[in-house]
C-alpha cells in the first residue's frame, strides 16, 4: 500500500481510542464536575463562601469555553473519536457549575451589605 492511500483513509476510532478530543472533552468534564461539587457544597452552608463561589464560576467558565470549542471543532458525530459527547456534557456541566457559583457570590454579596441579617 502506498503512502497517498494510507493517508487517504478516513481516520476511525473505536470505543478503546484515546483522541486528542476526547482528552480535551473528559479533562474539561472533570473540571466541570469539581465545579459542580464545589458550588453545591458553597451552597449547602451559611453564607460567606464568596471564594468557593469565584472557585465554582471560574471552574464552570472553562470548562463551558472548552466542551463549546471541542464541540465546535468535531467533523464527525458520536463515535467518530472527536469528543463530542464529552464536549456537550462539559458544556452543560460547566454551565451548571457557573450558575451555582453566580447563586454563591450573589448569596455573599447579599450577606455582605450593611444591616443584613446571618
């Protein structure tokens, strides 16, 4: 076989495959999970957790930036070994882990002001 027909190809990834996107998918879905459980945990307890809250937004900001760029960058659909399962489920997640952030810093901001009761 030469080499124009090996390059020719189209690239197939089985289930065991390890692809650059989905690395960059699972790595931002991890983030994504520390976020998820770091805003939930800010959130569980009395207020004055404005920095778990900046943590969890942070956390659930790159990980959404990162899940929407692998999405953007896969040609191919489920299977194909971009990530796109991944970079859909670190987009949502992520933005689940923002959200509990911003309820975090809006709790402590509310707390913060004069006259306001604990």
């Amino acid at each position: 076989m030469s080499a124009h027909h090996l390059l020719a190809e189209p690239f197939t990834a089985d289930v065991q495959t390890l692809t650059a996107g989905r690395v960059w998918s699972f790595a931002a879905l991890l983030l994504a999970v520390v976020g998820v459980v770091i805003g939930g945990s800010a959130l569980a307890r009395p207020a004055g957790r404005a920095g778990r809250g900046r943590a969890a937004l942070a956390a659930g900001l790159v990980s959404a930036v990162v899940g929407g760029l692998v999405v953007a960058a896969a040609e191919g659909g489920p299977g194909t070994g971009y990530g796109i399962v991944g970079g859909f489920a670190a987009l949502a997640a992520g933005l689940v882990a923002a959200v509990l952030g911003g309820l975090v810093l809006a709790r402590s901001r509310r707390a913060d002001r004069p006259g306001a009761s604990r």
